[in-house]
C-alpha cells in the first residue's frame, strides 16, 4: 500500500520567507557604497583645496621678539588668499629659518583661515671680537649677529671661534657647567684648544679649568676654591686644585 503523499499549506495571508541576497550582490553593494564615500571625501578635499573660505587671511608670529615681524613675514612669502591646504608649511619653515636669529622655525595651519609661525630665536652666551663690531655666539657657537652683546655676556678668546671648532664647544660647555652664581662674575674665556679653558672674572681672578672632562665636579670644588684669597685658581685636577 503507497504512503499517503504529505502537503504543507501555508496559511492564508502569512509572508513569504525573505530571499537572502547572493554574494555578488553584496559585493556590489559595497562597492558602490565605497565608491560613493570615496567620492564624498574627494569631493571635499577639492572644496578644501579650492575654498575661499579655508584661505589664508591671518598670519600669527609667535616668539619673535627681536626678530621684527616684517622679516618673518617676508621670508615666509605667503599670498593673502592662498588656500591653506596649498601651504607647504615645511617649505615656509626653512625659509623663515635662514633668518640668522632663527633657531628653529615650526608653521602650522590653523584652521579656517590662519597660518601660525612658531619661531625660537637664538641667544646669545658669548660674544667675540672682530674688526667689524662684537659677534654675539649662541649655545651651539652659531654667529648670528653683530651688535653690542648682552649685558653679562662673557668674551670668547679663541683661534677659530664657529660651529664645528673643538675649542669653541669646549668653552661654551664649561660655562654651562657654572653654577649660575659663579658664570656672572665670568668676564672672558680663553680657549687656545679644547684642553686648554679657562676663565678671568670681572675682578681679574683667574680660573684654570683644562677640558671639560669632570665638569660637574670641577664646578663644585671651585666655588668653595675661590673662598681663599689668591688669584689664580687651577681645578684641572679637582682631586688636586691648587691656589697660587
């Protein structure tokens, strides 16, 4: 006897299971949406890049102090106008640095419509003579004007003062090694030779100080050194110094 054949009936009025879409259509799918979202970007990439509303109309110097202004804003050479996104900060950096004061230069863009000019200047620690007036020497023994030093600004006595020269470097580090209370009274610093520093005070004492190997601890023996009367002073060998 044949089984009875079985009907399922779907009652009246029920939906119909969703059909689940295939795998090329949502491929599909997601390409169009990214193209679509690609598109938007570029589409306000191009705004940005074109818009006369993201275009420079402010120009902000920040740290010049001695550097004027005008010298900032003619190296950094930018058009009112220009969009921001146009602006190649790195390029306008390295033409404000090639202002001699210049130490380094940061531009930024500040959005919507200004172009931020960071600059540090250079300071000077000593100063040498030439024929042509006082060079003032930064930390880094950079020449970067000619002009009266600052007050308290030892002279720099040595064959070939400049970035790069041993004896320079030499001279500049010893002052930095001082205690502040000791580098006011520095007068002048003489470097024949990186092995050879040593300071005259304002009250025409004499420091000996050799290299600029054991600094620190250079700095800590002469001060108590300078205590006894004499008038020069040789930490060459800290372990050793003498007063004569």
């Amino acid at each position: 006897m044949t089984p009875a054949a079985t009907t399922r009936i779907r009652p009246r009025g029920a939906a119909r299971p969703a059909r689940r879409p295939s795998g090329r259509s949502v491929r599909v799918r997601t390409v169009l949406i990214g193209a679509a979202v690609v598109a938007a970007v570029l589409g306000l990439i191009a705004v940005a890049w074109l818009s006369p509303l993201l275009s420079v109309r402010t120009v902000e110097v920040v740290g010049a102090t001695a550097i004027p202004q005008e010298d900032v804003l003619a190296r950094l050479d930018l058009a009112e106008g220009t969009p921001l996104l146009q602006v190649d900060t790195a390029a306008a950096a390295q033409r404000v640095a090639t202002l001699p004061r210049a130490a380094s230069v940061r531009v930024q863009r500040v959005y919507p419509s200004t172009v931020r000019v960071t600059v540090t200047e250079r300071e000077a620690v000593v100063f040498v003579d030439a024929p042509d007036g006082t060079h003032s020497l930064d930390a880094d023994g950079v020449d970067f004007a000619v002009e009266p030093p600052p007050m308290l600004t030892p002279r720099l006595v040595t064959p070939a003062a400049g970035p790069g020269d041993p004896a320079t470097a030499a001279a500049i580090e010893v002052l930095e090694a001082l205690p502040p209370e000791l580098r006011v009274q520095v007068g002048e610093v003489n470097a024949p030779s990186a092995s050879e520093v040593s300071l005259t005070l304002h009250d025409g004492r004499i420091v000996v100080w050799g290299t600029v190997e054991r600094s620190d601890r250079k700095a800590q023996v002469v001060v108590p050194l300078l205590t006894r009367p004499g008038q020069t002073y040789d930490v060459a060998a800290p372990d050793l110094p003498t007063v004569r």
